[in-house]
C-alpha cells in the first residue's frame, strides 16, 4: 500500500481553506488532472457525502468515486474512494490554525490493483507520479486559497 503525506501553509484563514477544500464542484480548479466532478450529493463537510471525479491518467479517463467517511468541522475531512477497476484509497485534508494563516496536510493511502506487480509498479514510478501531482495540486490549493483573500505571494 502506499502512502504519500504533504503538509504546507496557506495565507489564507481557516474558515477560507476550508470552504474551499468542502466544495468539489471547485475541484478542477485546483486539482491536477481532474477533469470534471459529478453526482455530488451534497458538501463536503457531512459523513456520507458523495461525488464522482473523473481524471486524465496517462491520456485515459477514469473514475473514482469517494465519500466522506469522518468529520471534524473546520478541522479533518476522511474521504474512502476507489478508481473504477483500481485499488481503495482514503484521503485525510487537515487542517491547523497557526499565526499568519493555516497549514494544512494532505495524506493519501492507495492499494493498486495487481497484487504483486501492482506493487512493484508503485515503487517502480506509481509513487513518485502520485506525489508529484499531490504536490502540484497543493501549490494550486494554495495559490487559489491567497488569490481569493487578496494575499500576495
């Protein structure tokens, strides 16, 4: 299984940050290869929340669909999903109150399918590409949450 974890700051409020990490309809804006939300049932921040997300992965689309499994109001937002035809995963946003702003860490735990060579392929590159766009989504994240309150960077 694999895990990736990345935490950062944002000059934005926590009340803003989190607003903007409940709402998947703006998800494309800031998430790398995300192409489109879908069959959102409601936002974010209740257990039980659903929504499908469709990415460009390698030039394929594919779906994942997620819903919120834990929550802890302006603080943690727990999401399972899976990819259609693909392994189970579960996200964790938290989110901290600190001088000049919050930090926020995004944590991702992922099973490829494929056993064994699902495996060997996620320490191969898999792990290494995840991360990457996991960090380019944040930097985004970020980018978007200053933008919205005016900070310059």
């Amino acid at each position: 299984m694999g895990h990736i974890r990345d935490t950062f700051h944002i000059d934005a409020s926590p009340d803003q940050v989190w607003a903007l990490g409940t709402d998947p309809s703006r998800y494309p804006e800031w998430q790398a290869g995300l192409l489109e939300v879908s069959d959102i049932s409601g936002p974010l921040d209740r257990v039980g929340s659903k929504y499908t997300a469709a990415y460009k992965v390698m030039g394929r689309r594919l779906e994942a669909t997620s819903e919120v499994t834990k929550v802890e109001p302006g603080k943690l937002i727990e999401e399972r999903g899976s990819i259609v035809g693909g392994g189970p995963a579960v996200s964790t946003l938290r989110i901290e109150p600190v001088s000049g702003g919050t930090d926020m860490t995004v944590e991702l735990d992922y099973e490829l399918p494929g056993g064994l060579i699902g495996d060997i392929a996620d320490k191969l590159f898999m792990e290494r590409a995840i991360e990457r766009q996991i960090r380019h989504s944040n930097e985004n994240f970020k980018a978007l949450a200053e933008a919205k309150v005016g900070v310059t960077a």
